[in-house]
C-alpha cells in the first residue's frame, strides 16, 4: 500500500485499496462481489449475493440504536475503465495503481475507481468499525451501474427492509441530490454494404479531447470526437468514400477519440477544405478543449462503403443532434435534456451507433428518442431502444433530508447546496422497489470522473467520513 496506508481515514482509505486490487468493469465484477461476501462471512454478518451479483450485507444497531428505523448504504461495486492510449494496464488482471500527490489521488494512466468505489469503502469501514453509534445497517452494493444500472434493475426487495437510503454515489463534496434524471439508451444500425474503391485512402484520427461524463459534465458542451469526424467528412463527402468510422467507448461518456477512413481520387481537392475545417473546429472549441488535435494522412484500406451508403452514413451522422437539447425551466442552469453520440462501430457486416439520452421530463426524453428513430429510418438504418431508467423524483417532504442538513451546518458551518443532477442515479430505481423509503445521495469531491484523469480529494474523503458518522449518530 506504500504511502496509501498513511492516508486519513486510514480505515476507509484501506478498503478503498482492497477494492482496487480486484477486478471490476462493469460486468466482470464477480471477483469484487466474491470479496464483499467473504468480507461480510468473516465478522459474523448476514450477507446475500443475488443472481447478477449485487450484494446485501446486514448489521444490527449499536447499544441505544436497536430499534431506530433501519438506514441502508448504497453504491456499486463496478467502475468505468478507461486507460491513456499508451497504458499497457490490463483491467481484467492488473490491480489499480493509486498515485498520491498532495490532497490528490489519482490513478497511473487510468481511471481511479473513486466512482464508486469510495462509497463501498465508506460501508465496509463502517460495518468493520466497533465504535461507531449507528442504526441497524444494510449495505447495498450495486453491479453494472456504469452501463445502465442493471444491478439496480435487477434488485427486489426481499433482503431490504430500510426506511431511509444514503447513495454515496455524489461527486461534488457540499452538495445533496435530492432528485436525478432519467434516460435511454438507442442503437441505429446500418447493414454494410462494400465494393471496391478507386484512388488513395486516408484516415482522419480526432484525439485529445477532454471528454468526460455525459451527464454530470455534458452542460461544459466539450467536443464530441464522432461529431468532430463527421463535418470534416460532411465538408468533402462528394469527392470521398467512406471505408470506416469508429469511436467512443463507453455509452455515458462523451467520446473523446475518433478515425474514420476514407478513399479519395484527388486529395488535393479536398485537401484545403479539410484543414479550412481543422482550424475552424480548434477556433470553436478553443475554450473547452484546447487539446484537440486533427490530423489526416495516408493509409491502407482494402474495399469501401457502396457510395450511396457512404453519404447516408455521413448525411446520418451530421443530421444527428448531439449535447444539449432542452434547459430546465424549473432550477437555474440544470441541464433538462440531452443525448451524448456515444460509440460507433462496425461488427459483423453492421455499423452501429450508441447514443444515450437523458431527461428529467418524460415526454422531453420520448421526443429525442422518437426524433433519432425517425431520423435513422430516414437514411436507411434500423433503431432499437433499452436500458431505459426513470427519474428520482423531488419529494417536499423529507425527514432524512432534514436531519443530514442540520448535521452538515453543525459540522461545516454553512447549508449545503442542495439540488437535482441531469444523470442518471441508482435511487430512481431503488424508488421503483422501495417507495416507501426516504432518500439522499452525497459524496467526496471527484474530477474527471470516466476519464484517465479521475481524481479524488483525499481531505473531502476525510471530511464526507466525519459527516457519515454524525449522521448516523443522528438516526437515532
């Protein structure tokens, strides 16, 4: 653990370094889940592990606290993985490497696994602990939140018997989500169709984008990699033909690296127009993300896109709306609607397109959804919804609300903020099953999160610990 193990709180920091020397990609977090289990059967406690591998731990009250109402413990075990172009770290083997420089924790090339491993290393430290006053506890540890909450979609509500529910899944220290959006996934998919293609290929690569969530930080409106691509391609479609494009790789971010390849008999053409767009596209985003780099050469390819299909697939992709779409008119500067281009990608004769919407209106979400599927089937691709999620709804009411603001003001000597976040969190599920059960959700302060650039303040971990265990004490 080198310096890791002198961190503060030593006993959170702990089971935060034993939670990233296993495995936990969304979907393949058996191991994890294998690890919680027996760390639950080592002290005595009532643990059980589900079908899709979420976890459920239980511990009675302490002296005082039997029968207080019981509070559960909410995150997931799973985190995004996503590494620099030149990491040789291999997810499915390789633990995390964690890199402390000053308040800061960092991962070496990687995501850090904060998001959210930090909330189940809050729980395990908590049921771990013999001095801590707290209620009767049920910690509920999630799968596969990062792809769409299937964990949670997953979850009955036969072990759970709590009252009130902490989601220790907020990445913005003084703040408390009261309420969160909603949203879909939406796959377009093009049948592939090549022939032969005259003259030279060259590809266009797009890299050195921030990126970043496509919830938390889609209202920042930093390039899309696959939007980028496609108005070069769109400003000189006539004299090329698409051979491929791919990009992103995870459907709730924004995808920060693209290529497509692309045949042509006269690059010299084209080529003013292609780098007139390059200094355009680094002008218009010069703020967001000054890192973006374009660059086009020569390449190799065997056979391309029929033509006709090539300027559908470039027509498609341009016609597409990206980022957002709809402002709150209820809470100043929230984000209501969006919908983030996530991954495009050929596989097996297909070229596949991910977009993932997001809405707190219902009917805002069922018209960017009905609007993409109108647009696929105007240029020939086929479309597909799932993964759907309902909002968290604001309740007015809220006695678990009340008490965490009262122990917050008393511990930092001013309110927090509280409000609703245009993502999607696990308790708008966990209300399908557990209507009854108050909810809040908070956390430590995390930059950057989905991105190699994950960071964590190590003193907000400190000071978010101070504040859980007050308010545990609180539930009396």
């Amino acid at each position: 653990m080198n310096n890791i193990s002198n961190l503060e709180p030593k006993e959170v920091f702990k089971w935060f370094y034993e939670i990233n020397q296993h495995p936990r990609s969304s979907g393949n977090e058996k191991e994890v889940s294998d690890f919680l289990v027996k760390f639950a059967k080592d002290r005595g406690l009532e643990v059980y592990q589900d079908d899709i591998l979420n976890v459920i731990i239980k511990k009675p009250g302490t002296p005082g606290y039997e029968n207080s109402e019981t509070l559960i413990i909410q995150g997931h075990m799973d985190m995004v993985c996503v590494k620099t172009d030149d990491s040789d770290h291999n997810f499915d083997t390789d633990p995390i490497e964690m890199v402390v420089n000053g308040d800061i924790m960092t991962a070496n090339n990687t995501t850090l696994g904060g998001d959210d491993g930090i909330a189940v290393a809050y729980g395990l430290a908590i049921l771990d602990a013999d001095d801590i006053p707290h209620p009767p506890l049920e910690l509920l540890v999630t799968t596969n939140e990062e792809t769409g909450m299937d964990g949670a979609m997953a979850l009955t509500a036969e072990h759970l018997t709590g009252t009130r529910l902490l989601n220790i899944d907020t990445e913005e220290e003084k703040e408390f989500l009261v309420s969160c959006s909603g949203g879909s996934n939406i796959d377009m998919t093009f049948d592939v169709k090549r022939e032969s293609a005259s003259g030279k290929a060259y590809e266009i690569v797009v890299s050195g984008l921030k990126g970043g969530h496509s919830g938390g930080e889609i209202h920042k409106q930093r390039a899309n990699a696959i939007k980028m691509a496609t108005r070069i391609l769109n400003a000189i479609k006539n004299d090329v033909v698409l051979a491929s494009i791919e990009g992103g790789i995870k459907h709730n971010a924004v995808p920060s690296y693209a290529k497509a390849v692309f045949f042509t008999d006269d690059f010299t053409k084209i080529e003013e127009t292609i780098n007139s767009m390059i200094a355009d596209l680094k002008e218009e985003y010069r703020v967001e993300d000054p890192g973006l780099t374009i660059a086009v050469k020569e390449t190799e390819a065997k056979d391309a896109y029929e033509k006709n299909l090539s300027n559908d697939i470039i027509e498609f992709l341009m016609a597409l709306p990206d980022g957002v779409q709809y402002m709150s008119k209820d809470i100043e500067n929230l984000v209501q609607t969006s919908l983030n281009n996530a991954i495009i990608a050929e596989e097996d004769g297909k070229l596949k397109l991910i977009t993932s919407v997001r809405s707190a209106s219902t009917s805002s979400l069922r018209e960017i959804l009905d609007q993409l599927a109108i647009i696929a089937n105007r240029f020939g691709a086929t479309s597909r919804e799932y993964a759907a999620y309902p909002a968290w709804q604001y309740e007015a009411d809220s006695k678990l609300r009340d008490i965490a603001i009262e122990t917050f003001v008393k511990q930092y000597g001013e309110e927090p903020k509280v409000h609703s976040i245009h993502a999607g969190l696990e308790c708008g599920l966990l209300k399908g099953i557990l209507p009854n059960t108050d909810m809040l959700s908070y956390g430590p302060q995390i930059r950057d999160a989905h991105t190699p650039k994950e960071n964590m303040s190590i003193s907000s971990v400190q000071r978010v610990w101070e504040f859980t265990k007050s308010l545990l004490a609180n539930l009396k």
